[in-house]
C-alpha cells in the first residue's frame, strides 16, 4: 500500500515497478515521480531548509549587538600570509589615541597573533578553529561576549587564512575587508570568485615590492570588478606606510556611517 | 572543507525534523553557484551519519544552474562560474538561481 495516499497496488506490478506510476484515486489525478515519491513502506517530509541558517539568524543577532553599542565590525579575509596581523598592528598605532580597536583573532592553532595584537595596544581574544577552515557566527558570538568592544569601537575580526570557506559564512560584520597581496597571483580574484563577489573592500598589500615581482595591478584590478564590479581597492603596505592614509580614512568613513 | 561542517548541519535539521522516524534519503539542492563541492558533501556524509537516525541513508544531491539577469538590458544568462558577462557588455547581473544550499525533503519510514 502507498503510505502518501492509501492507494493499493496496480495488480501484477512489481514492487519496484510502482515507482513514477500515474493513476486515478479519489476522483482526482494525480502523479508520483520516482524522484519525489518515495517507497512504498516511506513517507516524504517537505522542508525549505537552509543550511546556512543557523549560522545566518547567530550572525543577525551578532549584528544587532553590534549595531546597538555602534561597533563597527569588519571581517579581515585573504589567504595565509597576505599580511592581515601585520595590518592590525599598523592600524592600532597609527589610529592609536583616535579609534579604539579590538580584535578577535582567527587561527586554527597558536595563540601567537592575540600576543602580536595585544603587543601592538589593542585588547584580542584568540579563536582557535582546530580542524575548521573559517570562523562562523557561533564562534563570534562567544569571543564577543569576552571581548565586549566599548561603544563607538572599531571591531576587527582576523578570518583563518583561506580564500573558500569564509566566503560563505556571515559572522554579523559590516563587511568584508580582503587583504590580497602582491607577492601571490595577480589572477587571484578570478581563481577565487566567491571571496571576491563577497568583498565590500580589497586592500591590496605589499605594493612596496612591485618592482621586483611581475603582479599586474592592472589585470588585478580589472579581474576583481569583474567579479565584482562595485569593489573598491587600495593599494597599500602594512610595512613601508604605503597607501595608509586612505585606509585609515575610509575605516573612519565607514564608522562615521 | 567547509563541507563537513556543512554536512553535520544536514544531518542536524534532519535529526530535528524527521520526528523520530529513520530516514531512508535526504533530498538536497546545491546551487552550482555556491562554493560547495557535492562529491565533497558525499564523502562526509555516511561519515556523519553514523549512530543517527539518517545511519545508511542515501544524499541525494540536485545541482541548482546558475541564472543571472543582466540589470541593464534585463537579458537572462545562464552562468558557469559565480561572475561574467552579459553579451551586452554589463558586468552587473542580478543572480536569479545557483545560490541554493537547502535541504528539500527527507524519505523517511
């Protein structure tokens, strides 16, 4: 007997044969396709269920702490060793007396870059992701309660190095911050699509060494808008001062916002 | 591999929902414009699986196409990777399809 009407079996059929069958029942038609029709001893369950939705209503509420103590969080995105910690460190000196800054730092193991960034003036809880690729919005929540940035602060959140995985999970940030460097491809953004479609900002790092490396700013730039058109980008080094000040202006911009 | 983590959470909802019966086949759509690789959820999956409800049932994986509809001429394309171009010229393209992540039903006796 079909569990999902009460129909009895067309006489001769095999069991297997019943499968993707059209008959009449009730007065009315209808159909089981073998893809949403289960066996004959099953039943089907309709669900609409994101799987991301967890992390997506953590990350809604991440915001709205955020929101209501004016925090603006950015979420620091690249591959390993594109110099975010690096980053952090200038920008707590340079904005130091101007913008309070507070860090959650991102890493599968070590507590090193919390020491680097504590070093550097600014208060950091470290997340160790052991086996994880990113940090999701649970993480966040937890090392937000620790953390509790001071109204008016700028909230930094140093991502695992990886150009997949934290793409697809919202942490409650304002956006996403890429730090890509020229030491690595400059075909990066197309390697990496979703990272960069994602993207409200791509700072793109070490240009002091472009003399001596064949990155193409050019082809960088137009790969990254075309993923994304709307992307801004500002070339910057986190060592020699490049490009410094209009990054320092636009995190200003966007805590002023 | 955030596959894995991705897969647990199938396995979670369908714990939750699947009101104490086993379930025979989790029915999933993943968008082919997502950065999830099906293979990579399958490997994880009877992994996961084990010692729940969902132990030996099948994942059964449908791939979403990726649809976009160009904002300027309001052409509809069809896309391959999560950016291109509309024969127009325009870069800006309003994704219709491609994005899904869900789980659609559960077979369950």
């Amino acid at each position: 007997m079909c569990q999902t009407c009460g129909c009895t079996p067309i006489p001769g059929l095999e069991e297997s044969d019943r499968e993707g069958h059209d008959h009449k029942h009730h007065g009315e038609s209808h159909s089981h396709g073998g893809d949403s029709h289960g066996h004959s001893d099953s039943r089907m369950i309709q669900l609409q269920a994101n799987l991301l939705e967890k992390n997506d209503a953590l990350a809604a509420e991440n915001r709205e702490w955020l929101a209501t103590r004016k925090v603006l969080a950015i979420n620091l995105v690249s591959s390993p060793g594109s110099g975010k910690t690096t980053l952090l460190e200038r920008t707590i000196r340079g904005l130091a007396g101007k913008v309070s800054i507070s860090v959650i730092e991102g890493d599968q193991a070590t507590e090193r870059d919390a020491e680097r960034i504590r070093a550097a003036g600014a208060r950091a809880v470290q997340v160790n992701t052991g086996a994880g690729c990113h940090l999701d919005a649970h993480m966040v929540t937890h090392a937000l309660r620790e953390l509790d940035p001071p109204p008016g602060s700028l909230l930094a959140i140093e991502n695992v190095g990886n150009l997949v995985c934290p793409a697809l999970f919202d942490l409650g940030e304002r956006l996403k911050v890429i730090v890509a460097s020229v030491t690595e491809g400059d075909d990066k953004p197309e390697k990496y699509p979703h990272m960069f479609r994602a993207g409200g900002l791509v700072l793109l790092n070490k240009v002091d060494l472009l003399p001596h490396l064949s990155f193409d700013p050019q082809r960088f730039t137009a790969m990254a808008q075309r993923t994304n058109p709307e992307l801004p980008i500002l070339p910057i080094s986190a060592t020699a001062g490049d490009g410094l000040d209009a990054w320092y202006s636009w995190l200003q911009g966007q805590m002023a916002a | 591999m955030h596959e894995l983590g991705l897969t647990q959470e199938v396995i979670e909802i369908a714990c939750r929902k699947c009101e104490g019966a086993r379930v025979r086949r989790v029915v999933l759509e993943v968008g082919l414009l997502t950065a999830v690789l099906p293979d990579a959820m399958l490997f994880c999956f009877d992994l996961c699986a084990e010692g729940t409800p969902l132990e030996g049932a099948k994942l059964d994986i449908r791939q979403v196409p990726g649809k976009a509809r160009c904002r300027k001429c309001s052409k509809d394309l069809t896309l391959e990777q999560p950016f291109g171009n509309c024969p127009c010229g325009s870069l800006d393209l309003e994704w219709l399809s491609g994005q899904e992540l869900r789980i659609v039903e559960l077979e369950v006796v």
